[in-house]
C-alpha cells in the first residue's frame, strides 16, 4: 500500500506519509500479551513505555530490544512467531514512524481526526435518508460544506460575489441572480 501511495502522489513535494499510532499500539499490544500473560497492570506498563520510547523516536531501539529478547529467551513457538511478526512490522514501517518529528510540526499522528472529519463533514450531509447523488453534485455540496465547516464561509462568499460579476467566470443570466443572499449549503 505504502508503494501505491507513494508512487500515485509522487508529484507532491512536500508529502508526508505517517503510519497511525494506533496500529503501532496493536503491535505492541501482542507483545505485551506474549510477555506478560495474565498480568494485565505489567501489561499496559509495557504498552505505556514503549509506546512513550517510539513517540521518542526510539523504534531502532525497541525492535533491537526486541531481537535481543527473542535470541536470548526459551520462547513457545507461538511466542516467537508473534516477535517475528512485530519486528518485522516495525523494520517494514520505520520510515513512517517519525512521530517526533510528525508532532513537533503539528501533523495528527492517528486517523481519529480524519475519520472524526469524514462522518461529520460527508457521511452526515451525504447519507440523508433518500438521498442520491451524482458524482458532480455530491462534490459540489461537499465543497461547499467544507467552507463551511472550516468556518471560511465569509470569506468564501466575499471572493465568490466579487468574482462572479466578471462576465469571463459565468453567463450574463447568472450574474442576475441576488447575490445578497448568503445561505450555506
């Protein structure tokens, strides 16, 4: 997936490519459960700690505590298969967990806030009971709600009233339309 993402947005400069730190969480979880089965307080102090160390920027350093601990420990064949998996993981995804960085700029580091934006700003307006959409009217309902949203519906409309009289931008019979009027969509 992460190859598909990048080579389908790779005309943008400035990308950044984040993994949601809830993933990461559930691999350390399966950690926590190989290591401390049926301790559920040393459990979510394992998960608390490495997931203090990857926020750090430490992930080289858990997946080496990782190895070491595999090597060195009589694990169930089960277990070791689960450490395999999660090193492997983290190795495949490092590049992505940057959270350090990620949060000193200001980027979300989980979906929470994506997700949270989609319901909200789409599904609601969207999936109205009897509701259907062409392609075109749905983006043009979903841009509009955007602005709004975003709480720039004033500043949209004062660009939109002052361009759209230029003949160039829409027919003479639009323009006559009362431009006055300022209801959100």
């Amino acid at each position: 997936m992460w190859t598909y993402v990048e080579d389908t947005f790779k005309s943008i400069k400035n990308k950044v490519l984040i993994l949601d730190i809830i993933h990461v969480l559930e691999y350390i979880w399966l950690m926590a459960h190989v290591k401390y089965e049926g301790d559920p307080d040393e459990a979510k102090q394992y998960v608390y700690d490495k997931l203090m160390l990857i926020l750090h920027g430490k992930v080289a350093s858990y997946i080496l505590e990782l190895q070491n601990e595999l090597l060195s420990g009589s694990w169930k064949e089960s277990h070791q298969k689960t450490f395999k998996k999660v090193i492997t993981y983290l190795k495949n995804h490092k590049s992505y967990m940057k959270y350090r960085e990620y949060l000193a700029q200001g980027y979300p580091i989980g979906s929470g806030v994506v997700e949270s934006a989609c319901s909200h700003v789409v599904k609601n307006r969207m999936e109205l009971p009897g509701a259907r959409w062409s392609v075109s009217d749905a983006e043009a309902i979903l841009q509009l709600r955007s602005v709004v949203k975003s709480q720039d519906w004033d500043a949209y409309w004062a660009f939109y009233t002052s361009h759209i009289q230029k003949p160039k931008y829409l027919p003479p019979e639009v323009n006559s339309l009362n431009l006055q009027l300022k209801i959100p969509a």
